[in-house]
C-alpha cells in the first residue's frame, strides 16, 4: 500500500498567495458548490466519510446532518485552538494552504445555510493569524468572502478570532463560551451545538484539517475521496511526528498507514541507536503503545483496537532513556493548568495526581501512593464535565500501567533512577500559587 | 387552570417506576419518585442545570459513563441507578475530590450543623481520608462588602453564587478569578458587593463560604430556633424564617413561597432586623409635662390617652380626632384603631400612609398575582423609578420572565434597571403624566399585543386618576394589575378600615378647623410626608397629639403623648400583600421591656373608651372578618404555612367610565424625589447596609450638556420650596427635563436645576 499520497499538503513551498492557490485550482470547488444545492455540499462531505480531524473524530457529514435546517442564523465556527501538546498540523495548513480553509469555511458554511462564520485561533499562533488575515483580505477582494459572493447572492461574513491562552477552549463548547465572551469553560452537553451553540443559534464546530480538506473532497467527489483509507476512517491525515526521532515533523499520510511507515520511513526511526520505550500515538492524552505495537495501522479504529486514541495525530516517540515518571509529571502538570476548574474531579484530580506523581519522583512517596495514584485517575475518568480530566487521567494511567515497576523503583529507591539522564528531566515546573 | 398531562414518560429509578413530564431532569424525576440524588451545584432558580460539581452522578443502563442526573433530561423506559456501587463510587469519589481542600473547621463554622457538605459526605462521602497533600490556602475569611464575608478555603466552588450574581440578579457583581485549582470567588475588581439582593448568595451556598457577617459566630444549629414569619418591610411580604437565639433575632432567612418570593429576600428584609435592639427605639410611653417629654407607666399611658381623646369628642365634636397611619400596621391592630374611630371617636378622617392610595377598590377585578409574572407574555413596569424602591423581589421575578421569553416595556422616565434588559422597549413619558401615556399607548403601537396573558405593573403611587386608566386598559385589553402600594400593609389597612382619606382630604379637614386632635400610628408626616409643614401646623394647634411608634421621628417633637410599639418581628397577627394574600406574621421575639403590643394596647384603650374589643389576634381576626367585607369568610386557621389569597371581587363586568387625561406635557424641569429601598428607620438602625444606599442626582445627558456639568460635578436642585447640592450621576437614557434624586420626602412636581459652585476648603 501507497504511503505517500498527500492531497492537503501535496506541495512544495506555499500557497498562501490567493494567485498560486487559484491557479492550482482552488476556489473553483466553491464556485461549483454556489451554483448548486447547499444539500450537495453535505451529501458529498458525507459520501466521503471524513471524520473529525481535531480529536474525537466523529463523521462530519453526521455531524453537519444534525443541524436543524428551519432554524436561523446558523454558525460554522473553526476550531483553529490546535494545543494539545505534540499537535502542530493545524498551523501547517494555516501556514502554508490558507485558503483551502478559507474556502472549504464559505463552502461548509453555505452548505449548512449559516452566513457567518467564526474562525477561533489559538492566541499563540501569531503568524498564523497574519497569514489567514492576509488571506481572508485576498478573497474578500476577489469575492470569495462577503457580501454576494461571487454575484450568488450568498453572503458569507468570516470573523478571525484569537484566544487568549487557554487549552480548554479548543473543546467546542469551551470555544463557543470564549467567542461569546463568557469565561472559556465547557458547557453540559445535551443541548449539543448542533442545537444550542453560537448565540444560542444552531452551530457547526469544524477543525481546521477538517474543513480545509472540504475543497479537496468536493473535487474528487465524496465517494473517490472515500476510496482512500479504511473501511471505517477515510481519507488521508496530517500527523505530527515529534519526540525522539530524525525528521520530526507533519507527514501526510492516506489511513492505511502503520506507525512504522511513519515513525521509520518517513521519520527515519530514533537517533543515535536508541532504542524504543513507547510511543504517543494520538496526542499528549492518548495512552501510550509500547514498541512492539509499531506495526498498528494509524486509522482510528486499528489505534483504538490497540487500547489508545488516534487524537488529534500526534505522534510522539519516546526513547529508552527518559523517566517515566518525568514524563506522568510533565503531561499531568499540563492538564492541571489548563484545567479551567467548572467541575470538581478534574479541578481536584488533576492537582491531586499531579501532586502524587511529584512526590514519586521526588522519592517522597509512601508505599501505596501508585494504587491510589491509579485509583485518583479512576476516579477522574469519565466522571468530568469535559474530555479534559480524562486527558491527565488515561496517559497517566497507562504510563504506570505499562511501566509500574520503573515508579515502583522510584519509590523503593527514594528517588529518580534517571535523574538527570532522563531527555525531559527539569523541564516539569510548578506554577506559582495563586493567593 | 387544569391542564391535561399527555406528554409523559415513564422510567424505572432504583426499581422504582415513575412516570414523569417529559423534558423533566432525573434529579427531579427522582424526587418525584422519593429518591434523593445528592447535589451541589443543582438549584433550578438559578436557571438551567450547569454540570459542574458531579455530585449527581448515577448510572443508566445502556450508558457506559456515569451521568449527571441534574443536566440529563428523562426519557421512556430510562433504567437509572442511583445507589448501585459503581453510582456510590462516583458520588463517594467527588466528595472526596470536594473535601481534598475543604478545611474540616466544621466545629466553629456556622454552617455546621445545617450544611449541605457536611450532610452529604455523611450519607454518601467517604469514611476516612487518604489525603497526602497539603490544603489550599487562602486569606480569610475577606469582607466582599459590609454584610457578607468569604471564606475561600471553605468554597467548594459549585458557582451557584456566581451564578446567582449573573443569572438572577443580573448585578454581574460576584465571578470567578484564575482557573483550575487556583479558581477564586471574588467580586469584579475587587469592588464590594453592593446589590440589593446580595444576601441571597449567603443562603445558596451549600457550604460556610459565604457567611452574613451578622451571624458569623452568634449560634450554633441545635441552639436557635426558626420562627416562621413574613418581611414587614415592604408590601410582597416575602415569607421569611426569623431565626432566635437566647431571646433575640440573630439572623432573617427566606422562607421559600414560590408564589412570592420564590425564595429571593431583598438585604433590606434580610439585614434590618439589627434595627430591633437599636438605641433610637422608644422604649417607654412619654407624656409631655412642664419638663419636656416624661416616661410613665403603660397604664398612665393608656388613662391620660383616652382621657384625652374623650374630651376632644367632648369638646369639638365626633369626628375631631384624625388618624394618620403609616400603613405598617397589621390588619388586626388597623381593625381595632379603625372601630375606636369609628365606634368611639366619631368618625374622623383615618389616613393610610403618605401616598393614601385611592382607588386599589376600582382595580380590584384586575388584580394580578405575582405568580402571573411568570406566565406572562408581556409585561409592563409603568412608573419613574426603579422597580426595587418599591417592590424589590418583584424585579428579579422580571428577568426570569424576560429570559423564558416574557416582552418588557417600561413607560416612565428612563434609567431604569429594567430598561436595560434583553429586548426591554421603552416608552418614554413624562413623571406625572405616567398614567397618561401607558393609556395612550395600549390604544397605539407600543403595547400591541395587551392581552389577558400580560401583566401591567404600576409602580408609582395610587390615585383616582391612576386607577381609571389602568382600569380602562385593563378591561379593554383583559390584562391584569398589579400595583405597588407603599407601605407595607397599605391593602390590609385600607381593608380593615384603616383609610377614609388621602392625605390631601385629611389636610383639607384640617385646615377647614374640624381635626382637632391627632393620632400618629407609625407615620411620621412631619419628617417624611408630602407637605410635611402643613402636617406640623395641624400638631402645633392640636388639642392632642399622641404618637404610637417604634421609633422617635420628626414628628415626635410636636406629640404630646408618645407611646412606643412594637416591630413586625415582634408582632402577631396578619398582613396583605401587593397580590391580596393575607399572610401571617409570627412573634419571633417579645417587644422590648416597656412596649405594649399593639393589639393589646388598641384593645385596652378601646375598652377605656367603652368598646368591647378582644385582644388577641385570632379573636381579633375573627371579629375583622365578621365586619370587614375584605375578610368575609377568612379563619385564622385558614391562612396557613403559605397565606390566603381571597379570590378578589369580580366586579360588574360593565366598561369602567372612559378616563379622562390631562392632555399635553409639563413645562420645564420636573423633579423625581423617591423613598430609596434603603431608607427608613429600620435602614437607619441597620448600619451595615448603609453603603448600598443611592446617592446623586440623576440628570439627563442633555440638560448636564445645557448646564455644563459631567458627572460627579455638584448641581443644585430646588423643589417644594428646598434646595439641595450633590454629585450628579449624567444619564443618558434619563429623559430630558427630568432630574430624580433620594429624597426623604416623595415628590413629583416643578423644580430647577443648575451647576453649583464647587465647595472650596475654607467656604
């Protein structure tokens, strides 16, 4: 099987100029979509069985269905908050084909019959930010976006809106919040955004990859885009590779790839003649795989099968020199600090965790303190509002699963065999007390 | 109006089967079928179920996680756990989560004892701790205004506070700093919390975070005791428990009546009851004599009382004696002064506060009942001022009808609270001419749509005129009223006879020679009325003035006979509410040393003016509803837990005469003075509240551009014959011509307004 086919990504260079992109033929799928039915435009997303690429990945077309079609306004909000840790796709696509997304948000949007649409980027990515607003002005000069576009009589307002620093609002509710001007928190769901987002208003939550590989599909047409990939995951994705190997970076890959073509081939394998200790196989709250599951396939259901998540595709290498333990202490303390504190398990447990986890590594911890390690992430796990407790608690669980007798040596031993030899030692920090 | 339950479903929880509304939470299903779910952060009068604290979690079948009962609607053949192991486990994990930095100070905090967290981690928390980590610590406990104190270590962050302040109030006052772990409580900016509905939190919180700082240490659960009985301080009578330790009212609570308060108290019913004990209060009748005001014996009292009141009849004929009531009276203690006048004194004018509100019996078919807020699909507030000077809780009952989707329109001056809420039309008129342009306007555009399911609410003061036009409207439109009167029992007053006269009548009385003598019951017309000096002139000729008050007043100089009484937490007997319900009040504490009761001291001093009376308050009830129309067919026994609302008379069913409105507008400048929410002698024996009083003149952006002054520079302001200087407040939808202040003294007429030099250290 092919592991190069790229269809986001398959250039050299850039095309964040609207020139380069129209002569590769964009924005001619928009133009199409305009002169037919908004339902096509669903039915081809639909037909080509993409998932959601930010994570959770849930059938957009499904998603897009849920929308009630007699309620208005509408939104499509794009959920461009790509933080979890190891995940650099987004700002790829950002950067380098910016309007492939601005052009599958008008084409989504006119699809679901919403004529604003609200672009939530991560506040970190600043030249993101300049490269889409750049790119925005080029199609609101050619048309694309506004009032009318293309004399269709379709008016497609697109509003680019930064973050201020919070993981937790690229959960689709928490973003829904923050845009509103509300504190970033997630909100119960039912009502889903479907039903209650945006203003109250029916409102699609899209993830940049998503969206951005909408012109693509409609060109290829829904069922020849769902040629590609799996039974059950379609297309091809983009995945960060990081960690330790020899050529980090975003790799485009069709699902039917394994972790080996990417991690070996495309990565060309660890450094140094390192050896292996497990691998981050779907962002920093997907549990870990251990080496001899190189050969999983990367569609969500192989990674699922192997008893983690495919996430937001992020895929991180871990060698055999770094501390375990380190690495619980680092993802936990992330989860802690972003914990936005609406719900009492992750607000607690995540601190808690984080604080157990510390005194391991530090050799302070008591015979014991791993099974109530385990049982606080239990605890935590499926019992929060949002994802976000669970995202501390099932990485950190797994790590000690996979590897209880290294925490267990650090507690016999009163303190941290690695210590400084570890890649990631020091790098974990706690962030002054509020009073 | 009985509806047909057709939209129901059926669900079994712990193997009990109930059926339900659809669309109803598992929480409350599981009340329904008498199962309690443990929760937190669940209370459905702050809106909809947020989620946020996870104490509800149960298991449903089919549904692999644990769900939170409060945020998950029902729905048929639902098979729901709520004590199996795996719902215990989650229930017992986010307590434990809860408790990771509670600080346990349960043995000296006061809500120990009565605190939701303390009682559901007995019944479904863990036993023991596995804690191995150090609490979060805060300062504490931090004042968030003069009436509330936090302690943030206690706060289990459930945000019911915060959402109270956003939700309900709408004061935006109270939010939540930083995140995660680090979240705090705080006000915005860390300004003190000054809304008039700031207490309220104290009682949301499920934990001894938010504290009144009145009660902070004074008593402990198993030590006081809760007297069930209702707010005397304005005329919704919120129901209200008074809790007693050792003899005295150490605290007021609400008393949940969702066709009144729906659980909401003002602070001004919460926090005066400190005016209880406070130094002003006259403790001992007086007589004045050779050397000024002389203490005597009740009795005294009472002989040279109606000794006087005798030789006044005698000598200037029946009906020489006026009554002026400030309409705080119970109904029972209004009965019994009403029969001395009319069965002992002749007949002589009886006024019923301030404003003597005339006309309530012309509305009384229209009459709407504050429950009908909550249905209505419009509602207007017609009058010049906020809502919350006269009917405070009333607002809060506005706003959760405007977010169920309720129409507002308010017709008045502008500025309004209420004019500035989601979707509020407003319609503009000039104070005084209120009446007018709410009659011109259900015939136009602006109230299109006045139908029987719209509620008009007339805040502002009663009059003949007044109650024309809204019985006009009314009939014409099938709406219904709700007034605002201003005392307290104002209703219940008027309807036991207590109020022949306005106050204008009375004055006119008056000055035409045929009062003669004057008693005072808890008005003080000299201090606070309308035409204060004209009322000063009928105490400085009378024959005899006699005073019956809580309080010295403005009045009292010119008594000759003061006799003190007491307050409503003192007092048994009943009050009619803004609605018609008849609702009782409870003695919580006995008067001070000294201070008879007031039905006893009515009973005793008719019965030395010859009259049969009873003087207790059941036979006293009994006795009104056997003479006063009002009562017919009302038991004491009947009024119960939650009072009575006699269904009001229907009236004739025949078109109300047409009004008839002064057309045109006033001229020139036009000053609003109002009774402010936090004024009054019980305000004033209530120190703590102070900071929330209003102060400023509120002009409009116009005439500060017309007169050269921003906001905060000193203006002057002269009405009725008085100037007075303070800070103006611009206003920008204030309309043109209108300048309104706090005054001590009701007013709505001509006045002028201009800059005032500024104040120089050595003027």
């Amino acid at each position: 099987m092919t592991t190069d086919l790229r269809i986001l990504l398959d250039f050299d260079g850039d095309r964040r100029d609207i020139g380069d992109y129209e002569r590769a033929g964009g924005y001619r799928q928009l133009t199409k979509a305009l002169a037919g039915a908004p339902e096509d435009v669903i039915a081809a997303v639909d037909g080509s069985g993409i998932r959601g690429r930010g994570g959770a990945g849930f059938p957009t077309g499904r998603k897009a269905s849920f929308l009630p079609k007699d309620r208005k306004p509408a939104y499509l909000c794009v959920n461009a908050d790509e933080s979890e840790p190891g995940t650099f796709k987004d700002r790829e696509i950002m950067l380098r084909n910016p309007h492939a997304l601005i052009e599958g948000v008008i084409t989504m949007s006119f699809g679901i019959g919403a004529t604003s649409a609200f672009i939530y980027i991560r506040g970190e990515y600043r030249a993101e930010f300049e490269v889409l607003m750049t790119a925005l002005q080029q199609a609101r000069e050619r048309g694309f976006v506004g009032a009318d576009v293309l004399g269709s009589g379709y008016d497609a307002t697109v509003v680019l809106h930064r973050g201020a620093g919070a993981y937790i609002c690229g959960e689709e509710t928490a973003l829904l919040s923050s845009l509103e001007g509300e504190r970033g928190q997630p909100r119960s769901k039912p009502p889903f955004p479907a039903v209650a987002g945006l203003y109250a208003a029916p409102t699609l939550v899209n993830n940049v990859e998503t969206l951005a590989s909408v012109p693509y599909i409609l060109e290829m047409g829904g069922a020849a885009y769902a040629e590609i990939g799996t039974e059950r995951s379609k297309g091809t994705r983009v995945f960060s590779l990081s960690g330790n190997v020899k050529r980090p970076g975003n790799y485009e890959l069709p699902l039917t790839a394994t972790l080996r073509e990417l991690i070996e081939g495309h990565g060309g394998g660890m450094p140094d003649g390192r050896t292996m200790k497990a691998i981050i196989p779907g962002g920093s709250s997907a549990p870990i795989l251990m080496p001899d599951q190189i050969d999983t396939h990367i569609d969500f259901e192989s990674i699922a099968a192997a008893g983690s998540m495919a996430g937001s595709g992020a895929i991180i290498v871990i060698d055999d020199r770094t501390c375990m333990v380190q690495l619980a202490l680092r993802v936990s303390e992330f989860y802690k600090h972003e914990s936005c504190g609406k719900c009492t398990p992750c607000r607690e447990g995540t601190r808690w965790g984080v604080d157990i986890i510390r005194r391991i590594e530090m050799g302070e911890a008591r015979q014991g303190e791993l099974d109530l390690l385990l049982n606080v992430c239990d605890r935590i796990l499926g019992n929060c509002l949002c994802p976000l407790g669970d995202a501390m608690a099932m990485p950190v669980a797994s790590y000690v699963t996979h590897f209880r007798d290294e925490f267990q040596r650090h507690i016999d031993e009163g303190g941290c065999p690695f210590t400084e030899h570890s890649p990631i030692s020091g790098l974990y920090h706690e962030p002054a007390a509020v009073s | 109006m009985a509806t047909v339950e057709t939209d129901t479903v059926t669900l079994s929880i712990n193997d009990r089967e109930v059926t339900v509304p659809k669309g109803m939470s598992l929480v409350e299903a599981a009340a329904e079928a008498g199962i309690e779910v443990p929760v937190f952060c669940y209370e459905p009068r702050l809106g909809a179920a947020v989620g946020a604290c996870r104490m509800c979690l149960v298991e449903i079948e089919g549904i692999p996680k644990l769900q939170t009962a409060c945020t998950t609607p029902v729905t048929d053949g639902m098979v729901v756990h709520s004590h199996s192991d795996r719902a215990r486990e989650g229930q017992d994990a986010v307590l434990e989560f809860l408790l990771i930095n509670h600080p346990l100070d349960c043995p000296i905090c006061d809500k120990g004892g009565e605190c939701p967290l303390q009682d559901l981690t007995f019944r479904y928390g863990p036993g023991s701790t596995r804690m191995t980590l150090p609490k979060r610590t805060h300062t504490k406990p931090v004042p968030i205004s003069p009436l509330i104190k936090l302690d943030r270590e206690r706060c289990i962050l459930c945000y019911r506070c915060t959402r109270f302040s956003e939700d309900v109030s709408g004061d935006l006052q109270l939010v939540t700093e930083h995140r995660g772990a680090n979240s705090i409580i705080t006000t915005f900016e860390g300004r003190p919390y000054d809304g008039e509905f700031s207490g309220n939190v104290t009682e949301l919180c499920p934990v001894g975070a938010l504290t009144s700082i009145s009660y902070r240490f004074r008593g402990r659960p198993w030590e006081i005791q809760n007297i069930p009985t209702v707010c005397g301080e304005c005329p919704i009578g919120c129901n209200t428990y008074a809790t007693i330790r050792e003899g005295q009212v150490a605290r007021v609570l609400s008393r949940n009546n969702p066709a009144v308060d729906d659980g909401w108290l003002c602070d001004r019913g919460r926090y005066t009851f400190p005016s209880l004990e406070s130094e002003q209060r006259i403790t001992t009748p007086l007589i004045r004599g050779g050397r000024g005001l002389e203490p005597v014996d009740g009795s005294t009292a009472l002989d040279h009382i109606a000794d006087r009141l005798r030789a006044a009849v005698e000598r200037f004929g029946p009906g020489s004696v006026a009554i002026i009531a400030s309409g705080d009276q119970t109904s029972e203690e209004a009965h019994l002064w009403a029969r001395i006048q009319e069965q002992a004194l002749g007949g002589g004018p009886i006024v019923c506060g301030p404003e003597g509100g005339a006309g309530w019996g012309e509305l009384a078919a229209h009459s709407a009942t504050i429950a009908d807020l909550d249905d209505a699909d419009l509602i207007v507030v017609a009058g010049a001022t906020d809502l919350v000077h006269r009917a405070p809780i009333l607002e809060l009952r506005i706003r959760r009808a405007v977010d169920r989707g309720a129409r507002v329109v308010t017709i008045g001056a502008g500025a309004t609270r209420l004019d500035t809420l989601h979707a509020a039309e407003h319609v503009s008129a000039a104070p005084g001419t209120t009446h007018a342009a709410l009659l011109a306007a259900s015939q136009g555009v602006a109230l299109k749509g006045l139908s029987d399911r719209s509620v008009i609410l007339w805040n502002g003061r009663m009059s003949a005129p007044v109650a024309t036009v809204l019985a006009h409207v009314a009939h014409a439109s099938g709406c219904r009223v709700l007034p605002t009167p201003l005392a307290a029992n104002e209703l219940g007053c008027q309807a036991a006879g207590l109020g022949t006269h306005t106050p204008a009548e009375a004055l006119e009385a008056v000055e035409q020679g045929r009062v003669k003598a004057v008693v005072l019951l808890g008005a003080d017309p000299v201090g606070g009325w309308p035409g204060g000096d004209r009322w000063r002139g009928l105490m400085e000729r009378a024959f005899f003035a006699l005073q019956v008050s809580p309080f010295q007043t403005g009045s009292s100089g010119w008594a000759t006979t003061i006799v003190p009484s007491p307050m409503p937490l003192e007092k048994e007997g009943t009050m009619t509410n803004i609605e018609g319900r008849v609702q009782r009040l409870r003695a919580a504490v006995p008067p001070p040393p000294g201070v008879l009761d007031g039905i006893v001291l009515a009973a005793e001093l008719g019965r030395r003016l010859g009259l049969d009376m009873p003087d207790q308050p059941p036979a006293v009830f009994a006795d009104m509803a056997g003479s006063r129309a009002a009562f017919a067919g009302l038991t004491w026994a009947g009024i119960g837990e939650r009072g009575v609302r006699p269904e009001p008379a229907s009236g004739s069913g025949q078109a109300p005469p047409a009004p008839h409105v002064a057309e045109g507008e006033p001229e020139g400048t036009i000053v609003v003075g109002y009774r402010q929410l936090m004024s009054g002698p019980t305000v004033e024996g209530a120190p703590a509240l102070h900071f929330q009083r209003r102060s400023g003149i509120e002009i409009s952006h116009d005439d500060a551009q017309q007169i050269g002054v921003a906001t905060g520079d000193r203006v002057e302001v002269s009405f009725a014959g008085a100037s007075l200087t303070g800070a103006a407040l611009v206003q920008r939808r204030l309309r043109r011509g209108v300048v309104r202040l706090a005054t001590a003294v009701p007013y709505v007429g001509p006045g002028e307004l201009r800059a005032a030099p500024e104040e120089t250290a050595d003027a």
